[in-house]
C-alpha cells in the first residue's frame, strides 16, 4: 500500500466562487488517486490561520495554484505562499500544477511550469470555456496525468467484479 499524499490548493479569496466551482472536480481525482487537498476554507475558528496555511504546504506533495489577476495581486500568496512553495519543491521534487482561471501574467509566477487546462493543444483559461465545469474537467485529467507520470500513482477506480 502506497503512503497517503497531501495536496494544497493556493487561492484568492476573490477567487472564492472559482474554487468552490473546482472543488467537485477534485474530488475526483482526490478519490482516484488517494490523495487529499487542502484549502483555507478548512480552517477552524480561534485557530492561526498563517501557521496552519504554513503547516500544510510543508506537508503537501502536490500544489494547485489557481491563477488569476487577484492571485497576482495578493500580497500573502506572493510573499508567503509562493516563497514556502517554491521552497518545499525545491526540497522534495513537489509536483506544482498552475490552473489558469482568466486571463493574467502569471508567467513571471510560474512561466517555467506547464499550465492548464488545455484543450486541443493550447492553454484555455476556465474564463474562456462556454462552460467553466468542462474546463475544470480537462483541469483534472490533466493533474492525473501529472500524478500518474511524476509519482507513478496508479488510479484506484471501483472494482465491481469484487465481493
């Protein structure tokens, strides 16, 4: 049996209807992959929320960033969560996976790193899907791509010919 994997998901919080819209998808893949991820929205009242954020990217093997103008532009994923990210994959060979939900710069961020989703070829941001739910669909067949190619995790689908 292989050891559990942590993921994070790395948000603004304008970008909140965003990542509650790609959260079904990824759980998804969470099951299929037995991975979990772990986002903000879990952290409990009274608790530091700084020192939590920090405690789960230094656990985390997999980063979903999902870029936008507001990721840009907040101040706390530039000079916290990117430093620390950028730091535990340098570390550990962390797998970081940039989800492009509109339209913004985000290659000085992360220009190095293949983006999605891609549809026929060519990066498409979620902004730009007639339907946003197809794009994050694309989005997480890709990151199990990713998994299956940088760790060698195998999917875990149902076996229905089991008692």
């Amino acid at each position: 049996m292989r050891p559990a994997m942590d993921g994070f998901v790395s948000y603004s919080h304008d970008d909140y209807q965003a990542f509650t819209a790609f959260q079904p998808h990824l759980c998804a893949v969470e099951r299929a992959y037995g991975l979990t991820f772990w986002a903000d929205q879990r952290i409990a009242a009274g608790y530091d929320w700084n020192s939590a954020i920090q405690d789960r990217i230094a656990a985390a093997d997999v980063f979903v960033l999902l870029l936008s103008p507001a990721f840009i532009a907040s101040s706390y994923i530039y000079d916290k969560e990117i430093p620390t990210i950028r730091q535990r994959r340098k570390q550990t060979g962390a797998l970081v996976l940039p989800l492009i939900l509109d339209r913004c710069l985000w290659k000085f961020i992360c220009g190095s790193l293949q983006a999605m989703p891609v549809e026929a070829g060519r990066l498409k941001p979620i902004a730009e899907w007639e339907h946003p739910g197809h794009g994050y669909h694309h989005a997480c067949l890709e990151i199990g791509n990713s998994l299956e190619r940088y760790y060698g995790i195998p999917q875990n689908p149902i076996d229905w010919a089991a008692p």
